[in-house]
C-alpha cells in the first residue's frame, strides 16, 4: 500500500466514470436460476416479460453472459449531476472507535432522493422513454426508489405511478411530497385501486402493507395500460447490473492508492445496494484473482438470507409476479409495522442467493435499537445522519473494526453508506423517545409463511 496521506474524501474525475456497467452472473459458475411463468412452470422468455418489462431492460434480465454493458451517453450524462459519489475515510470514526481497523465507505446520498436508487432509476426510466412509453409504475418501500424514479421520470417527461407500503406512507410524509414535487402519483398500498389490493385488504383488514402487496398492485397497474410497464428498485438482475457502477468507481478510487479491502460490508434487503457494491470484487473473487470476505446485512425483523429457504418464490405477495429462485420468508410475509427502515422485501436478489448458497459471502442479522446506537454514534462522528438501512453496515461495520481492536489485526473495511436518514426522522423520534421495540418473527411464524411456498 502507498505511503502517502490517504485524503478524507477521494474523488475520481467525470473522465473516470466507468463507461461500462459490470454484470457479475458473467462470472458466476452457477448462474442464477431462471424466473418461471407461475401458469406453466416454464422458464420466462422475452415475449412472455414484454407485458411487464421494457425490452432493453428484459434483454439485461436474462443476459447471464455478456461481461460488460454499455452506458448509454445520455445516462452517463445525467449521472454527472451527482455521480462520481466520494469515497470517504472514516479517520473520524476510527480515531472514536480506537482501533487499528482502516474504514472506508462509499456515500451514495449525494442526490435529492438521498439514496443509490437513482443509479437504476434513471436506466429503466431512459429505456421507458427510448421505448416510446407513456409512464410507468413502481412500488417502495421507505420511499427512496420511488423519489429517485420520480426524479428520473421528471427529467425525460415520463408518467410515474408509486404505490407506497402504507405503514411508510403514513410514517414518511415528506418523501411523500418529494416525490409530488417531481410529479408522481403517489398511493398507500394495498389500496381499493386494484383488485389485487382489494383482496388483500378483504384478507388482512388493517394490514400496514408491504414490498409484495406494492409490487402486486404496481404489476396489475401497468398490465392494464399497453403505454405503461412496470419497474422495479431492487431484486432483479438488471437493477444489480445498473448499481453496478457504485462498486466500480469505489474500487477505482481504492485503486488509485493501492488500498485493497479485505471486508466489504453492505445493507441487505432486496439486495441492489449490497449487489452495486460488492459486483467488482465479487468479479475477481469469482475470477480467483483476489479473495475478499463479503458481509450482508439484513434486519432481524426481515431475515431472508439467514433465516429463509432458498427456494421458487413468487416476487409479490398477490402472486401475479413470475417466480424467482432465491431465499425467501414467503410472499405472505409482512414484516412488523414497528419496523422502522426499509429492509422490508420478504425475498432476495437471485444473484446474491445464488453466491450465498454457493458459500461466497456470509450474512448476518442486526435488531434495529442496535442499529439506531450505531447511526447516532456515526452521525456524531462523521457528520452524515444515515438512513435506517445504511446504518445495518454501519454497525456492522463498527462490529469488525472492534473485533480488529481486540485482535490488534489492522484490516481494511469497505461499506456502503446508501444515503441519508433526513426523511426518516419518526423512526429516529421513536428511538430517542424509547419507544422503538425489537421484533424478531418466530420460527412458528415463519414455518406458517415458508408452508404456503409454491409446490414446484
């Protein structure tokens, strides 16, 4: 490693940008398992997802070959606004922590929608457009893929319909309006707008919603309006390809002072943040051209990875959705309405199901009051307020560097500070005001959700 003063913030140029976005399944020995037509059991083909997807981003979905992938010049153009994101040193952090640990994070919050979502927000946007499409629809969560799609959707005259999971609607009303501003619809799911959303609330009166009900509702939207195609913020293999391009400047940046990480740490939900920043290294992992240790992090209220089965699943909990090979908790699952992130998919990425089953990174589970003494003991450090699913890396993170002070091992951590928590300032009142609890599903629970699994 170089000698020389590694600086706070390390800034690659725009001539520095990557030009390529990288697709990790290249790579892959085992390749993700294909999504299944739930009426046949017949793996997905183009035509059977053109009804649902644009076309460019379908032919992403199932490229498991191509290495690299173009940007389009107009994307890197947009990206220019924000993008290429810092990569910090955690000096800060580290001189708090007292330990020998080298911390580092990539800081995706550099942008009105405070969050990476925007990586992939404006790629499916632009093929919308480039498609000749009228708008398209989405659903979210905490409600940063849905500002960061209305952003993109503003900026190239696109419709853009949101269903947000009603529990974040009413706890998040300013990301709400975020995305009014940028001119999206913006409705609580499930809602009497669909008929998806009716039998769900005719099944589960009161339901606070989740990332499965929303999707269900923002499929039949889109299904119903040939100008209109539905996309999504995480989960799928294109959205891992487009955040992509957070792994490839963070290890630019790396590079350009010989540091190589030997832990790299990311949240863990549906997995774009996590499969954004590790796809790189993964890549030379797979390549056995570096070994690195690969940590996911997910809420305890939502462990798919560590507590769910790898199986078929449907992607939506009104089961209009294909089927995905990945762990799922079942797309009944609702996680707790105390749940005060995002995190709240109740499956993952089949790519980063795929790499976990074959042993290539480890996960772990974090109760959010832990999670929430990690975020104020950052914020007071280094001065960014994280979001709530940032702040599972953060921990996570300070959980290695301690173990490094413990050992005396002078390790090199990489995490990924998704963005800000400036929108979730509830979830931070519960927690000052003691109110925020720890709910963790019972294996009773769960075994009742993995019994409705599709029987393939």
């Amino acid at each position: 490693m170089t000698t020389e003063k590694i600086p706070y913030k390390i800034y690659l140029s725009e001539d520095e940008m990557p030009q390529n976005w990288y697709n990790v399944r290249a790579d892959m020995k085992n390749k993700p398992a294909p999504l299944l037509n739930p009426a046949t059991g017949a793996p997905m083909t183009f035509e059977d997802l053109r009804s649902v997807f644009c076309d460019e981003l379908i032919r992403q979905e199932l490229d498991n070959n191509t290495r690299h992938i173009p940007i389009p010049q107009d994307i890197r153009d947009f990206y220019k606004m924000y993008r290429p994101s810092p990569l910090v040193r955690a000096y800060c952090l580290e001189e708090k922590l007292q330990t020998p640990a080298k911390i580092y994070y990539k800081f995706e919050g550099n942008n009105t929608s405070g969050s990476h979502k925007l990586n992939s927000a404006i790629a499916q946007a632009y093929y919308a457009k480039r498609q000749g499409l009228k708008g398209v629809t989405t659903e979210t969560g905490a409600g940063q893929w849905g500002t960061a799609l209305s952003m993109a959707c503003s900026y190239l005259d696109l419709d853009c319909k949101v269903y947000m999971v009603k529990v974040s609607y009413e706890q998040k009303p300013f990301r709400r309006e975020v995305m009014r501003t940028y001119g999206a619809s913006v409705t609580p799911s499930p809602s009497m707008e669909t008929e998806v959303g009716r039998k769900i609330l005719a099944e589960h009166p009161g339901t606070s919603g989740s990332l499965g009900c929303a999707i269900s509702e923002a499929v039949e939207a889109a299904g119903a309006n040939p100008d209109y195609r539905y996309v999504l913020g995480s989960v799928l293999n294109q959205v891992m390809l487009h955040q992509s391009v957070i792994g490839l400047e963070a290890k630019a940046a790396l590079d350009k002072y010989q540091v190589v990480p030997d832990i790299i740490i990311g949240c863990a939900g549906g997995g774009s943040n996590l499969g954004g920043l590790i796809a790189p290294f993964m890549g030379e992992k797979l390549r056995g051209e570096q070994d690195y240790q690969f940590i996911a992090v997910e809420p305890a209220s939502c462990p798919s990875l560590t507590r769910g089965r790898f199986a078929y699943d449907f992607c939506d909990t009104g089961k209009v959705c294909p089927l995905a090979k990945m762990y799922t908790l079942g797309s009944g699952f609702m996680p707790s309405a105390n749940h005060a992130g995002g995190l709240r998919y109740h499956g993952m990425s089949p790519i980063l199901s795929q790499l976990y089953q074959d042993g290539y990174m480890k996960a772990i589970s974090l109760e959010q009051t832990r999670v929430f003494q990690a975020a104020e003991e950052f914020a007071r450090v280094e001065g960014i307020l994280p979001a709530p699913e940032s702040s599972h890396a953060i921990c996570a993170a300070m959980d290695e560097a301690m173990k490094c002070k413990e050992t005396g091992e002078e390790k090199t951590i990489l995490f990924g500070l998704t963005g800000t928590g400036y929108f979730d300032m509830v979830a931070y009142e519960k927690f000052h005001n003691g109110e925020m609890a720890d709910y963790i599903p019972t294996d009773a629970e769960l075994e009742a959700s993995f019994a409705a699994l599709p029987k393939l």
